[in-house]
C-alpha cells in the first residue's frame, strides 16, 4: 500500500466555460427544482441560464448591473 503522500488526488480539467468563475449553491424544494427542469426542457435552454437571467433581474431590480 503506498503512503499518504504518495497518494495524488486525480485533479478533473476545469472547463474554459468555468474559468475564472465561482459557485454558488442553493437548496430549493423538490417542487422548484422539478419546475425549474420544466422550464429548461420546455425553453430548450440551461437551468444554469435560468439561473443566472434569475441573478439578473435581482442585479436589475437594486439598480445594479447585469454581470452574471
């Protein structure tokens, strides 16, 4: 068995599309999230662009910009 630390944890390749970017995490209900693939599937789009349009309109709504 090799030592502690000779163990390399596998390191997964960021994608470009994440690059320089956080996440965020948030816990909805069962019903929300089911209402959320809903919306995506039926718009043919992301939830992550749900999402961040959601971001958006909060941004907008305080008179910030839309950056997300």
């Amino acid at each position: 068995m090799a030592p502690e630390s000779a163990i390399v944890r596998a390191r997964y390749p960021k994608a470009s599309t994440r690059e320089g970017k956080r996440v965020v995490t948030a816990y909805i209900s069962p019903e929300a999230f089911r209402q959320l693939k809903r919306i995506a599937a039926d718009e043919d789009r992301q939830q992550q662009d749900l999402l961040l349009e959601g971001l958006n309109a909060v941004f907008e709504k305080r008179g910030l910009s839309r950056i997300a």
